[in-house]
C-alpha cells in the first residue's frame, strides 16, 4: 500500500456513505473526511466561489499528504475537469463512479 491516507470531502456529512464503504473495501487504509457543512448548499453558489471552496479543501487535503482524493460531492463532481488536473494529487469522483 502507498503511504498517506485517502481524502473524502463532500459539502456536508452526506459522503460518510463513501467514507463507510471505503473503509469497508479497504480496511487497512487511513480516511480522511472533510464535511463543509459551513458553506452547504453549494447549489446556490456561483462558480467562482465554489472554486474558491474546492481550491481551500484540495489545499488541506494535501497538507495532509493524502494519496488520493475522492470527491462525494454531485456539485462539485460537476466542474471536477476544472480542478483535477491542476492537482499533483490523484482526484476521482465518486458520482463518475
């Protein structure tokens, strides 16, 4: 297994589901779970400033040196060809899924 634990983030607790059954896939992995429940509904939010809140979860997610990423958000999922290769870090969206 590659080092560093795998990051889930959704705008509230809603990808706890995704957190759960990873965890249930792959027992021996570290999660962590970023839940923007302070910024939720993002459906209501213009572009810009839903980049803005991506940019700042991606950020901390690779402070916390994850190896992956995994976004549980359907808003979010949407601009997920935005954000995802201006990232060093591995980005899947778990509504492709």
């Amino acid at each position: 297994m590659t080092p560093g634990p795998i990051g889930i983030f959704d705008s509230g607790l809603g990808g706890l589901t995704a957190a759960k059954t990873l965890e249930e896939i792959l027992p021996g992995e570290n999660i962590i779970y970023f839940g923007d429940s302070a910024n939720v509904p993002y459906g209501n939010k213009e572009k810009p400033e839903i980049l803005r809140l991506m940019d700042r979860i991606l950020d901390f997610m690779e402070q916390n040196e994850v190896k992956a990423i995994a976004v549980a958000c359907n808003t979010l999922s949407t601009l997920y060809d935005v954000y995802a290769p201006q990232r060093k870090t591995k980005i899947f969206s778990i509504v492709a899924a």
